[in-house]
C-alpha cells in the first residue's frame, strides 16, 4: 500500500518585526494588554514592493523542496492554502507555480482559513495515495497586515494576525511506519457569520466593491469572540481525539501536538484538558502571532528545526478556524 511522508519543510516571514508597543502608534493597546488576552509578544507585517503572498510561498517552498532533495519540476501537484491571495483570481497558486518555473503543473487553490494547511496536507495526502502523483507541495501563506483595522475600533482583531508562509513536500512511501497516518475534514457552516469578511462578495448589485461597502465596514473581520471561543476549545479536543482514536492511541501517546496559533489560552485549555505537559505542545504565536493557513507549517518546520521532531515520533497537527471548520492530521514522523 502507497503512504505519504512529509520529506521537507521550510518557513518564510518578513523581516519587519512589529512588537505590541509598535500597535500603540496606531490604538489604544499595551504590551501587557495584548499579552494577557493572546499570548503574543511580536508578529511579522509584510514590506509593499518586497513581499507578496507567492513570493513567501516560493521562498518557503524553496527550502522545503532543498530539503527534500527534489527540484521544483520533479513535484507533481501543488495544493496551495490561503484567504489573502495576490489576486481576486486566479489565485496565488498559479502566481507562485510561475515563480518556481512549474509549468504546466497542476495547482489547486483551497480556502479554509486556519484549517487551510491541514486541509491541503489532507488532499494531497489522498492524491498520493490513490497513486496519482507521487509527490506534492503544500503550502500556507498569508498576508493580512494590508486588511486588518489597526485602529482602536478594530484592536480585538488587529493584534492577532500577522504575516508569513510555511510548505511540506509530500512524497510517496511503501513504509507504514513513517507517513502520515490520518487526517480527519470537518465544518459547519451555520456559524459562517461568526468569523468572515463579507466584502468583496459577488451577490451584491453593481461593482463587487464600492465606497459603501468600505464605510459600512464590510471589507473588516468581524468575529464573535465568546462563540469561536466556545467552539475551539471543543472542537479541538474532539478532532485530536478522533485521530487518537482511528489509530489506537492515547493523548499520552502524542510527542508533539502542533495546533493551529490561534490563541495561548486556547492551546493552553487544551493542553490542560488532554493531560499534555507544555513539552508535548508547539507555540510560537509569540513571535510570529496568527498567521491563519500558515501557522501549523511554520510552527511544524520551527519545531524540526530546534530538534523537537525524531524519527518515530507521533506528531498530530490541529486546527480550529472560520467557517466554522476544524481539522487534524496524525503522523509518524
């Protein structure tokens, strides 16, 4: 039977840090403020005219793909996961295929949100198994310090987010005991409005964006705080869970949950819950913040990196975002 492993890993961010005292030039906020509701210390922000959404993904999959010991050309399909893409359409998929020289390589461009790397490690997961292609590139990148109200109306949401790209390369195995074990695809859609961006939308009367639409506030995130609350804190336990389960394990089982950066308080709840001490836990939204489709990749190459991934490990990826949608990934490194 044919598996899938993850043989490469690599993450880009911009070089410009900004701290939590840099958002008080532009709202009323504190270090100490930031800190106690988010865990975050820093994030990255984007530099117009030096960093795009593909340009990162191509820089991260570069590294990937040197350490997975494959040319961009001998990849078969790249599965690309964002909700800031370059253009309207077509998406950041083609732009970065173009950046690698991949011609002629078949790109699919995915939008779930904070469960968008898991999503497209899912689908190329299936690809690869159902012997299709023999190699994938997943990516995750994001670019949302462009979008997000840094007012002090638009803290709550401002504070969070920053910008940064992540990407695996997938190749095919016979050996069952290093590949990726499961993933495990959930949303519901009854909770869209608790975390979107209305604006642009195409179901609207004239031009997709006007000066209303602006002022009215549709191009913001608007985000029920208290319900995603509510719902991550659940629906991660239950997707991990549900890995576990599909595969005979315990939580104690687990030598390193990389979760969806979020929020530390999320992690931390089900960390606590799940009987997990904080060395069985990847976080870096100190530093980096939420970076949305790019955060599980980015923590994931970190944390291969700093030697916090062995071979024979059981490593579970998580992920809890708009849509609502929530997803997890089991695998024996």
């Amino acid at each position: 039977m044919t598996y899938s492993r993850i043989t490469g890993l690599g993450y880009y961010v911009p070089e410009q840090v900004i701290t939590n005292d840099d958002l008080t030039q532009w709202m009323e906020t504190s270090d100490q403020w930031i800190q106690e509701r988010t865990g975050i210390k820093e994030r990255r922000f984007f530099e117009h005219g030096k960093d795009t959404n593909y340009s990162m993904a191509a820089a991260a999959s570069r590294i990937a793909l040197e350490r997975a010991g494959l040319t961009p050309n001998e990849v078969d399909v790249i599965v690309y996961a964002t909700i800031t893409p370059d253009y309207f359409f077509p998406g950041s998929a083609f732009l970065m295929q173009r950046e690698l020289g991949m011609d002629g390589k078949p790109v699919i461009d995915i939008r779930e949100q904070c469960s968008g790397f898991v999503y497209a490690l899912s689908i190329a997961d299936q690809f690869i198994k159902s012997g299709m292609y023999k190699s994938a590139l997943v990516v995750g990148s994001e670019i949302q310090s462009s979008w997000i109200d840094k007012s002090t109306a638009g803290r709550n949401i401002a504070v969070i987010f920053g910008d940064g790209a992540g990407a695996a390369v997938l190749q095919a195995t016979e050996n069952p005991q290093h590949c990726i074990l499961s993933t495990h695809l959930h949303a519901d859609g009854r909770f869209a409005e608790d975390l979107y961006v209305k604006e642009p939308g195409s179901s609207r009367p004239g031009r997709s964006a006007t000066k209303e639409m602006i002022d009215d506030g549709g191009f913001n995130v608007h985000m029920n705080g208290n319900a995603v609350f509510k719902h991550a804190i659940v629906r991660f336990g239950e997707v991990i869970s549900e890995a576990l389960d599909a595969n005979g394990f315990q939580p104690t089982d687990i030598n390193l949950l990389v979760p969806h950066q979020a929020n530390i308080r999320i992690s931390d709840y089900v960390r606590t819950q799940m009987g997990l001490d904080e060395s069985q836990v990847m976080n870096n939204i100190q530093r980096f913040g939420n970076t949305t489709a790019a955060s599980i990749p980015i923590a994931l190459c970190e944390a291969w990196e700093n030697g916090r991934l062995k071979e024979g490990d059981l490593v579970c990826l998580a992920a809890f975002g708009s849509g609502f949608t929530w997803a997890s990934a089991l695998i024996r490194w």
